[in-house]
C-alpha cells in the first residue's frame, strides 16, 4: 500500500471522528443529566485546549521530536482517546458489573467519569498533534515521491492519491448520514474509534518507507532569546551611535539584546542578531490585533454547544423523513470551506492585495454580529413555541418534540459557517503576510490558537453573563434546562459586544502599519525554499 493512503487513512478517521464528536453536547446532556452550562463548559474547554495546544505541539516538533513522532505518539492517544470514549458510555462497564444496563444518570459511575475526562484528554491530544504534523508530514512524503521522478515528466495523480481525495468526500457523508441513525451511543462512539485504531495501525506498517527530517530548532526559542538577552542587559544604556544597533522606532528597550558586550559573543543567550530582534518586535506589534480576534472564537463556540442543543429538542421530520443533527454541521462545514473562496475571488477585484486580509476580518465580525442577531431571534420564537404549547417544564429525558422545524436554526448554522472559514482564512493570511518570515511553521496555527482562545474565554462569558443577570433577584439567563433558559437574551449580548469588538479592531487596525505586497511575495518565496527538503 502506497505511504500516501498509510498517511491519509488518518485524515478519514478525523472527520468520522469529528461527526462523532459533534453531539457531545447532547451526550452529556441526556445521558449524563448535566445542565447547558456545565455540559458546553466541558465541550468548549476541550475544544479550545485542542485548538491551542498545537503551538506547543509545534515548538516540540521543530526543537525535539520532528512530525514522524509527533504523528505517531498523537495517533496512539487519539486511537486510546475515542477507545476510552466508546467504554466510557454506561452500559458498558455497568452491565459488565451487573448494576445497570441503560444510558440512565444513574448508570454512570465513578469508573465512566475517569474513561471519559481521560479520553477528552487523549483525544484532545491526538487532535493537536495531526494539526501540528500530519499536513506537513504528508507534502514532505509527496515532494519525496515526485523528485524521484524523471523532471522532464509531469507527475500524474496516482491511484492511491484517487483513493485517498475519494475518502476524503466519502467519510463526511457517512458521518452525517450513518452515525446519527446508530442510537447505541457506545457503538456510535466505538465506530470511529475502530476506524481510529486500524488507522493508526496501518500508519506504523509505513514507518520504515517513511523519509523523515531532523528538528531544525524552533524560532520560538528565539523569541525567549530576545527577551532573556535584553533582560541580562537591562542596566546598560543604548550605544549613542544608532548604526551600531539597526532598529525601529518602539520597543528600544529590546534592542539592547543585540548590543554586544564582552565575553558575550558565543553566548546565544545573550546576544542575539538585529535581525532577530526585529523579528521579535514585529511578533509584539500584532498582539493588540491578536487580542481583537478572540472574541471571533467566543461566537464560534456557540455552534456545537448551544445552536446544537436547541436542535435536539426541534422537530427533525421533513415529510415522513427524520433528518440526523449532524446535517447541520454538514452544512455548516460546506459554508465554512467554500464562502472564503468567494471572498477571495470578489476581493483582489476591489481590494489591494496587502489589505485582502484586514477586510476580511471585518467580513467576519459583521457575519458574527448577524449570525448572533439570527440566533437571538430565532430563540425568541423558540420560546414563545415553547409557551404556547405548555412544554415550559419539559425534562431532559422527554420525548416531546418543539413544533418547530429543526430548520429555523439553519442561518445561523450558514452563518456561523462564514464566521468560521472567513476568520480562520484572514487571520492565517494577516499572519502569513505580517508576521515573519521564521514564524512560517506557526502562522496556521497561532490562526486555530486565537479561535481557540476564544472558544475557551466563552466559558467565562457565560459565568460573568450569568452572574449579571442574576442581580437584584432575577432568575439566571441559564438554568439547569435550555427551555428555562434566557438564550435569547444572552446572544443579544454576544451581538452588543462582538459590535464593540469591531470597533476596537478597526482601531486598532487603522493604527498598524502593513507590510508591502512586495515583501509578501519575497516571503512566499523564501518559505517555499525552506520547505524544499
């Protein structure tokens, strides 16, 4: 079997995996009885670790490791993640101890807390380390098998490639359409985990085919360099004559890390190039933009916990046909791949190329406070459905459904969509633009981290709205049940700050200083080169 379908059998069990973990907010809150709160803590908390964990992951594989072990050990956490998942569900372990044989509240204990918060662990580790290594694991494999071949001929897309982009369509389909329909929630998380392991499996019966690289050092060590160079050297002054120091306007107090002293200069730590120092500088300057993109992540997290648990209690039916929840991360996935494409192409036709990426962020807070204007209003309806038809104290557990088309939440499932795919493209392209060139490896990633950040920081958006609302005696905008809760009123709230945080970006968007299109293509460059084995 060819090392391109041995690396790419991973990717399939990823996105099958990924659908499977898409209804874990109606896991946790059918199954083990938690309220929303707590339930889309756990879910937004392991979302935004796994999301973040890939810079470390990265300085790991640039400074230790490389991809080969990076992919190898985040492939067996992830094999014995979704494995602890699949035991992890009641009926597993209780039956097993003849106590109980039910997806019941009181079917779960002490042994399926453990499985579970071990397996969300692992498995957030496996999804860090595929993010950090498997891309570029797999080019370098690609760019190895094309320059064996003769130059004057073109490679052809092979048979395997064919196999493997197949898959890659195949396995969605089967996630949204299959999994839903397999009510047995230890079989339909221990699908994905099969699938995971022969994965995993077949990836290891490739290792000695595989062309593997050397770690090269991380340019994140350079970065604590700077600091720690300037920090040594913080009671001298600067050299009067500037040309001894080439530097920028802002930030001096770090041009001392270049200032050469005695018997400094073999010491990496404290002495540093005026190159590196710049380089440091410049990843300072975009923290105030950095910082503006998290609130991006905070809507984003709404989609697979809250959007998701007003899903469940709709009605599915269209006809006679029950549609399965996870249609809506289907097309929640087609808007986020393909709207920035449409972007793209309407955008370089009135946009100069540098500020392609800025606009787009901006695309993508007006479509955050849209989608939050579209879920505020779709839930107020929800509600009044809800009241009209005396279900104000429907349980968890009930199999009463909302007259209500499951449908009404597709825009803002459409919209999210464009938030997503709209964020992530622009911030990765603000970042592949501006920030330099040594931070290549980390462009992509530090894009995942800032959603993540926000995915996270959600947590406390909810605890702070939460508290507020409670004030002077009113009752909390989230009870233990969502038809108790004020959603409504909270995605309101998310709209008065994401417009807040708009204006804050274009602030601070207006006071940065781009980079010239000439610089970008000198960049692209100089990357392309350093990526050739």
């Amino acid at each position: 079997m060819a090392s391109f379908v041995r690396i790419t059998v991973l990717v399939w069990a990823d996105i099958l995996t990924a659908y499977a973990l898409f209804v874990m907010m109606p896991f946790l809150t059918t199954v083990w009885n938690l309220n929303i709160t707590r339930a889309a803590a756990i879910v937004n908390v392991f979302s935004g670790v796994a999301t973040i964990m890939p810079i470390g992951m990265a300085f790991l594989v640039d400074a230790f490791m490389g991809d080969y072990w990076m992919l190898l050990l985040s492939s067996l956490a992830y094999s014995f993640g979704v494995s602890c998942l699949a035991m992890s569900t009641p009926p597993v372990l209780s039956y097993a101890a003849g106590n109980c044989g039910e997806y019941k509240p009181h079917c779960i204990g002490d042994a399926q807390k453990v499985l579970f918060y071990t397996a969300l662990a692992l498995i957030a580790i496996g999804i860090s380390g595929h993010i950090t290594s498997l891309e570029s694991f797999l080019n370098h494999q690609i760019k190895n098998q094309t320059s064996d071949q003769d130059d004057s001929e073109k490679p052809k897309p092979t048979p395997w490639q064919a196999a493997g982009s197949f898959g890659v369509i195949l396995f969605p389909i089967v996630g949204c359409i299959a999994l839903p329909y397999i009510k047995p929630w230890s079989v339909r998380f221990g699908i994905p985990a099969i699938c995971t392991v022969v994965a995993t499996f077949l990836f290891t019966t490739g290792s000695f085919s595989y062309r593997r690289y050397k770690p090269q050092g991380s340019p994140l060590t350079t970065l604590c360099r700077v600091f720690v160079a300037s920090a040594s050297k913080m009671c001298r002054h600067l050299p009067s004559n500037d040309n001894l120091v080439p530097h920028t306007r802002g930030l001096r107090c770090l041009d001392k890390a270049a200032v050469q002293t005695q018997n400094q200069e073999k010491n990496r730590w404290k002495l540093c190039t005026p190159k590196e120092v710049e380089d440091t500088k410049n990843v300072i300057r975009m923290i105030p933009m950095w910082m503006t993109f998290i609130m991006c992540g905070v809507v984003i997290s709404i989609g697979n916990t809250y959007f998701l648990e007003q899903a469940t209690d709709m009605n599915r039916k269209v006809g006679k046909l029950k549609v399965p929840l996870p249609i809506l991360k289907f097309f929640y996935d087609l808007v986020k791949d393909h709207f920035k494409c449409l972007y793209v192409i309407v955008a370089k036709k009135v946009i100069p190329r540098r500020y392609v990426p800025p606009y787009g962020i901006i695309v993508a807070m007006l479509f955050s406070i849209l989608c939050c204007i579209t879920a505020a209003e779709v839930e107020t309806r929800r509600l009044d459905m809800i009241r009209r038809h005396g279900l104000l104290d429907k349980p968890n557990d009930s199999n009463e459904k909302i007259p209500m088309s499951m449908f009404w939440l597709l825009p803002q499932f459409l919209l999210l969509g464009a938030v997503d795919g709209m964020s992530n493209f622009s911030i990765d392209q603000f970042f592949t633009t501006q920030a330099p060139t040594s931070m290549s490896r980390y462009l992509k990633l530090f894009s995942h981290g800032v959603i993540g950040a926000g995915t996270v920081g959600s947590v406390l958006s909810v605890y702070v709205v939460g508290k507020v609302s409670e004030r002077g005696g009113r009752p909390s905008w989230f009870q233990d049940t969502l038809n108790k809760s004020r959603l409504d009123n909270y995605y309101w709230t998310l709209t008065v700050l994401s417009c807040i945080n708009l204006f804050l970006y274009i602030l601070v968007a207006l006071q940065y200083t781009y980079r010239d299109p000439r610089d970008e293509d000198a960049d692209e460059t100089s990357r392309n080169d350093s990526t050739q084995p």
